[in-house]
C-alpha cells in the first residue's frame, strides 16, 4: 500500500507561501470532525505585511492594461479548469457536499472568473463616459446634414 | 546606410493543402471551380481556391440559419463567450504560424503580421468575448436580440484581422455569420475554419466562402441575410447599399480614406517624422486610414522633407519574410498598375515625384516608397484613395487653413495631428471631419476603441461597445 503524501497549507503574501511567522498552526477538521490538516493561523504581523504588500502591487496591477488584467483573470480561470479535481475533493473533505454540489461551486468559481476578466476592459465604455484608449477628446458630433424626406401627400390629422 | 544580414522567418512554419472547398456548417467542401493564389512578393503558386457559385453562397447561408435557429441562438451568452474565448487563445497559440501564411499570401512584412496583425487578432476575439454574457450592459436594455445570418465581406489589406473586426462582434451578439474573404488573400480565413473546428464550435456558426466579387454580390443579395458588414472600397460599398437599399438589410459600411496628417511647427519633428512614417508606410500604405495627405506647416516644411527624406533612405524594402523588412509586396498585379496610374496623373498635374533608391526584388510587385510634393488640393493624388506607398506634401499656414484642407475630401475616415500644445490637439479634433484622430501618433488600434468613418468613409462602427451595436437590433 502506498502511503499518502499530505498537504502543507500556507500563507500567501507577496508572491510566497511563508509559515506564519508566529509559528502557529491551528487544526482543520472535515465534515465528519476528523482532522484534515494543520493550517498557518496569521499573526498581526502576518496581516500587516499581507496589507504592505497588497499597497505595494496594487499601482502596478491599476497601471497594467485592461487587456493584461482580463488575460491573467482568465488564465486563473485556465488553471482552475485544469485542477478542478483537487478543489472539488477539498470541497467535499471540507463540507460534506455531493460530487455534484461541490462540481457545481467550482463551476460557478471559474464562470465567475471569466465574467470578471471580460469586464477589465469594458468598465469605461459602459460606466464611464470614455474608451479606455482614445483620449478624452471626442465628443458626439451631429451628422450635419441631414436630408429629411417626407411624402408628398399625406394624410391630414387633425 | 547599415547593411543588414538576411533574417528570413522560416516557411515551414506553415503547410497548406493543394486545394481548398469552402468552409459550410463545419466542414469543408470539395474544391471546385478553382483559381489559383498566390505570394504576391515572388508570384509563386500557393494553393487552388474555390470559387464561389450560387448554389455554394445558398449553402452557406442555409448552414448559418440552421446554426442561428438550433443551436447559437439558443446557447447562453456565457457559453458563447467560451466559445470565443477558446479561439482567442487558440489564435495566440498557432500565432507565428498565422503571421507567416498572412506574410506569404498577402505580401506584408513578417514583423507587421507577427507583431500587430494577428496579436490584435487574439485581442479582438478575447475583448468581444468578454461582451458576449454582458450584452445587457451594451446600453439596449435588457436581452437585446441578434440580427441572425450575417454577411460578411472583408478585403486583402489586414485578411484575418478583418475577418475577426467581423466575426468576433457577431458571435458575440449572438448572430451566425457567411464570410467572404478577398480573392487574392483567402488563406488565413481558411486557417481560421480549422480553429473553428479545433475550437469545437458548432457546426455552421461560422461558414467561409471563397471567391470574387460575383461570390460577394451573390451574398449580399442572398434573401435569409439579416445583416451586411463590408469593408472594402467606396465605389463597391456604393454597390451594396444600393443592392440592399429597400429590404430589411441592416449594414456596416467601413470604407476608403484619405486622411490628412497634420505637421505644426511646434511639433517635435523627429518624432513626426516617424509618425508620418507609420502613418503612410505601414501595410506599404494598403491602410485605409492611412495618413496620406501630410499637410504641413509653411514655416517648417523644408526642414521636416529634409528629414523625411532622410528617414525615407533607410527604409528596406524587400523579401516580407525577412524579419528587417519595413515595406513588403504589393498585394496584386492589379493594385501596383493603379498605384502607377494615379502617380502618373498626380505628377501630370503637376506634383513632383521622388522616392530614395531602393533596390526592387525581379518577381513579384513592388512600389518604392515615394513623396509627391508641390500637390494643390485639386491634385488626383490630393483627392483620390492611392492605396499605397504613396504620401502627398501640402501646406498651410493657420489651424484654420489645415482644418479647411483637412476637411476639404469626400473620406472622413482619420486624421492625425502633431504639436505640443494640448489646446491645440483639442481644438482641432473637434473640428476635424474624421472617425479617428490621433493625436502626436498614428495607426494605433485596439478592440476597446470604435473606428469607422464621416462622409464617404462609410457608416457604422467597428470596435469596443459601438461595434457590438451593429450587431444587436435596436441599434442603429
């Protein structure tokens, strides 16, 4: 029989998977109260660097294109399709839901992601009042001469 | 000038069948009736077309019903947008192999196709993917319908670009579409058929006619036709909607240009330059926003020819397959004897020719880059479309005379302006006639943005939340 590798869960902040740095773990249990895995319990300190490296991406992620940003929300949607098995046993371990339940909440994980990547570069068009790549200069412009035709006889109303 | 060491792209990179049937309800057809394409940089056979009869166009557009009324149209806009999104990336993946059957077929420089052509190809699809289950934010309210069976007609300048400005923005909405790719540059759109059946896409949401303009016409005129797209010439966007004009045809029109580019004093002139470079060379001019007409101010024109011929000297022209290549073939026979007329009729008139040395390979079809200068607005070459590698030299002196210059032709496709002074860029664009303006650059495009064109440019819009449009009843 071969023995089972078991997971490590652990934080992620900034790019990295680091333990907490308060050394502390606390227990997962699945559905049943058995135990699943040990899981990094975040520190004050955790949270904070967590928070400063948030601040330190976010100009950079607000100042990549809309095109760019759409891409990587859907290669996350990619890479979930491709691992969907792992979330949906997780899922089950964790909640106690049918195959079918867990399936359908990876679904909707992945829908959700690529509904989301569509958005990045259709925001301004729909909520804003400008494209994201022309420059704020063009306002709408009459078609200036219209030829108006109207029927000779018409029926009069009065 | 450096000398450059041959850098050809390999051509292996592609591998086309001898012959090609046309693309209905999934699969492809026997090749029939066929004519022959080729590399228009070495007149070299590629492959047989087919030619498209009356009875092919009824199929196909019989496929595209049947696709509209059982399947497309009955899919939800998510699935739809998946669909799409696979041949997005699937465009991304067979990317440098596309780049090099559009070089081989339609003449242009490898770096142009690999580095503009099909990445915006991969961008178009994966933006009007992202439409696709968002169709109630498009501005007509809740569940706006699809036309049905679109016809599409696209030209030779940017093949599988156009093919996707068409194709992407009437899947998303919901429409099955007829395409006809132009008869010299049928190959990338028959590539694309074989994405689509990588991609799985249901059988006949897209078809792929080949052929000529009698195949085009046919099309068009077919009576199960809901909707026209057509980018192409005046004269022929003239033809259709007359051909359309009484029936329930709604149509996008994108047609011929001759936008004036823009030189103030106060501009940076080296980078002008380069803009005006871009702006009439790229596509060996074959751009229908093409900035043709540089208008340049009095003060600084002799200064800014002199570094425009300059630059002018260091342009390559040659094999397309070469990686340093700046000005590739020009698409056919036909074009290059048009590009000769209206030169020819342009110096007559009085315009003053001059173009560098540069080397002309034996075979194929080839037109330097060339300058004609002391043009009046009269001029043929000042009023009439060229098409090609081919950039008129006027001058004004006031905003006012530019805007009048620039204004003073039938196109109102785009115009460019070049200065530092801000007011000015501002001013100026809302005086000008013109889709697009671009302001201190040239030629740029993205998905986000609608392009389309004032006056004889044509009508409707292509790109970003107004190309959608044309593709949803209840919009104009």
């Amino acid at each position: 029989m071969r023995l089972e590798v078991k997971k490590t869960y652990k934080l992620f902040i900034g790019g990295k998977f680091p333990r907490s740095e308060s050394g502390r773990v606390y227990k997962v249990n699945d559905h049943k109260g058995e135990f699943l895995a040990n899981v990094a319990k975040a520190s004050r300190k955790d949270s904070r660097d967590a928070v400063v490296a948030a601040r330190a991406a976010q100009s950079g992620w607000a100042g990549a294109t809309a095109y760019n940003r759409g891409q990587i929300l859907y290669r996350i949607a990619e890479m979930l399709e491709g691992r969907r098995e792992q979330f949906v046993e997780e899922i089950r371990a964790l909640t106690g839901k049918t195959d079918k339940q867990a399936n359908l909440e990876v679904d909707q994980a992945i829908d959700s992601f690529v509904w989301h990547a569509g958005w990045t570069d259709k925001i301004e068009s729909v909520a804003g009042n400008m494209n994201p790549v022309a420059g704020p200069f063009l306002t709408s412009q009459p078609t200036s001469q219209p030829a108006l035709l109207q029927p000779l006889r018409r029926k009069r109303r009065l | 000038m450096f000398e450059y060491a041959p850098a050809p792209e390999s051509k292996d990179l592609v591998k086309f069948q001898d012959s090609y049937g046309h693309f209905i309800g999934g699969k492809f057809t026997k090749p029939s009736a066929t004519y022959q394409t080729i590399n228009p940089a070495t007149e070299q056979y590629l492959a047989a077309i087919s030619h498209g009869t009356a009875k092919d166009v009824d199929a196909a557009v019989k496929a595209a019903r049947n696709a509209y009324e059982k399947t497309w149209s009955k899919l939800d806009g998510a699935t739809r947008g998946k669909y799409l999104y696979r041949i997005a990336r699937i465009i991304q993946e067979r990317a440098r192999e596309l780049a090099v059957a559009e070089t081989l077929n339609n003449g242009k420089p490898i770096k142009e196709t690999r580095d503009v052509d099909i990445p915006l190809v991969a961008s178009w699809f994966f933006y009007y993917a992202g439409w696709a289950d968002k169709l109630d934010y498009a501005g007509l309210g809740p569940n706006p319908a699809a036309h049905g069976v679109a016809a599409q007609i696209v030209p030779w300048n940017f093949p599988l670009m156009m093919l996707a400005w068409k194709i992407a923005p009437a899947l998303a909405a919901g429409n099955t579409v007829v395409l006809k790719p132009a008869e010299t540059t049928p190959l990338t759109a028959l590539l694309f058929a074989e994405i689509c059946q990588q991609a799985e896409l249901p059988d006949g949401v897209v078809n792929i006619v080949t052929g000529f303009g009698d195949t085009g016409a046919m099309l068009v005129d077919h009576k199960d036709v809901n909707k026209v797209a057509f980018t192409g010439s005046t004269d022929v966007g003239r033809l259709i909607a007359k051909q359309i004009a009484g029936t329930n045809k709604k149509a996008t029109l994108e047609l011929g240009g001759k936008a004036a580019n823009i030189v103030f004093e106060d501009a940076a002139l080296d980078q002008a330059v380069e803009g005006i470079v871009t702006g009439i060379f790229f596509n060996q001019g074959h751009v229908c926003c093409a900035g043709s007409r540089l208008l340049v101010q009095e003060s600084v024109q002799d200064v800014l020819l002199k570094k425009l011929k300059r630059r002018m000297e260091t342009i390559r022209l040659g094999d397309p397959m070469d990686k340093n290549t700046d000005i590739g073939a020009i698409n056919s026979k036909a074009q290059l004897t048009k590009i000769e007329k209206l030169v020819k009729q342009g110096v007559k008139e009085g315009g003053e020719r001059w173009a560098p040395n540069c080397p002309m390979p034996k075979n194929g079809f080839w037109f330097a880059p060339t300058l004609i200068t002391g043009v009046s607005p009269a001029n043929t070459v000042a009023r009439e479309e060229i098409f090609g590698p081919v950039l008129s030299v006027m001058t004004f002196r006031t905003p006012a005379e530019a805007v009048a210059k620039a204004n003073n032709s039938p196109y109102g496709l785009s115009a460019g302006i070049w200065t530092e002074k801000g007011s000015r860029i501002l001013k100026l664009a809302d005086q000008l006639n013109a889709g697009v303006v671009w302001a201190n650059t040239y030629n740029q495009f993205d998905p986000a943005s609608p392009f389309g064109g004032f006056k004889e440019s044509g009508y409707g819009r292509e790109g970003g939340r107004h190309g959608l449009l044309s593709y949803l009843k209840g919009a104009n």
